[in-house]
C-alpha cells in the first residue's frame, strides 16, 4: 500500500500518497468495467466469483483510504491541500459505487441470462457493446482528470456525459421497435437489455462527476451545468 503512515505529518506527501492509492482503486474499478462485459458473452460461475472479489478489494481500499485522509486532516492544511482531501474523498466514494452497480446490479443480470439461457439479437448487442465502450472510454478520461486536473479533459468529460444521455435514448427508442416487431430475442432479453444501459448510464454519470471539482475551482460550472467557455 502507498499509505505511508510516516508521510502523515507531511501533507503534501501524504495526499501524494493517498492519489497512488486512488490511482489503484480506479484501475481495480476498470478492470471490473471490463470483465463484466465480457461475462454478458460468456460467465460462470468462477468468472462472476472473481469479479465480485474484486469489488471487495475496491470496498477495503475505500474504507483504507478514508481512514488515511482523515488522519491527514488532523494536520493544518493549506486551502487547496483541504480541497484535495475532499477531492480524493469524494472520487472514492464514487469508485465503491461504480463497483457496486457492477456487482450488486449488473452481475445479477449476467445471471439472470445465464440462468435462463438468454441471448441478445446482433443488434441489440452491437448497441449494448458500443454503449459500454463509451463508457469504459470515459471512465478512463475520468481517471485520467482524477491525477492531471486537466481543466480540457474535464470539461470533454461532462460534454461525453450528455452525448451518453442522448445515445441512450437513441438505443431504448432502437429496442423498443425491435419489440413491436416482436423480435422473439429482444422481448426475451428486454429487462436485461434496458436495465444494463440504466445501470451503464449511472456509472457515467458519478464518473463524470469526477471532474466537477477541477471545473469549480476554474468557475467553468454553472450549477451541474458546464458554462460556455
């Protein structure tokens, strides 16, 4: 672990420290983004045993992190040091609630199809792994802005959020016609199909929230929303 308790009584060192570790929680969370998808394709019950493994490991992590920062805040702070502890806070708290969705809402619909022996029509397939590449692909910018508080990368961040929004409604209106055709697959699969983009968009949504703080601190959001630069 990069928490260094010794680091404790430099601040700086000590939110150096805490960044590394953060940096570790967000690859567990994206390689999670990963796996699940590829579970959608093929799972078991090994595959979803790990996978939910890895959910505890972001779970202690969290929990570890949290402690370590608290500690730091027992020390004088300067402004932005308080504002990086709350900043590293609140990723955390985001990163065990991505993983969450995963495993407490997602590995539930891997089941759910394996159980019943679910197959997704090409298209609606197609839609739910190009939606999902968005996101992993936003997760990593999101991740990317957690370590540089690159203000452009942060703002590209919020601007893919409202892309997400609208290809989302593009896919549901998509599988709502391959309904009323009565695509055998689609009516099978449809709970499935509209809840992993439900949940997709949840993990984008607080994974986006990532880059509010850099934002802020550069007066670039207008409440929730990005203002014109």
């Amino acid at each position: 672990s990069a928490l260094n308790e010794s680091a404790l009584d430099t601040p700086s060192q000590a939110l150096a420290n805490a960044t590394r570790e953060v940096v570790r929680v967000c690859e567990t969370v994206e390689i999670m983004l990963k796996r699940i998808i590829e579970l959608y394709e093929s799972a078991d019950g090994d595959k979803i045993k790990a996978l939910a493994a890895l959910d505890d490991r972001v779970d202690k992590k969290h929990a570890a992190i949290k402690l370590y920062l608290a500690k730091v805040t027992k020390n004088p702070l300067s402004e932005d040091e308080a504002l990086r502890c709350q900043e590293l806070i609140g990723a955390c708290v985001k990163l065990e609630q991505v993983g969450d969705i995963i495993v407490r809402n997602m590995l539930v619909h891997v089941r759910k199809k394996l159980e019943r022996g679910l197959e997704f029509t090409p298209e609606g397939w197609r839609e739910l792994s190009a939606f999902h590449a968005s996101v992993l692909a936003n997760a990593r910018l999101a991740f990317n802005v957690l370590v540089s508080r690159d203000p452009e990368a942060a703002r590209q961040l919020v601007l893919e959020k409202d892309r997400l929004r609208d290809r989302e409604k593009e896919t549901s209106a998509s599988h709502f016609v391959r309904l009323r055709d009565g695509t055998a697959k689609s009516v099978e699969t449809s709970s499935i199909h509209l809840d992993t983009i439900r949940d997709l968009k949840q993990i984008n949504s607080l994974l986006a929230s990532m880059a509010y703080p850099v934002l802020e601190e550069r007066g670039l959001l207008g409440g929730s929303r990005l203002k014109a630069s």
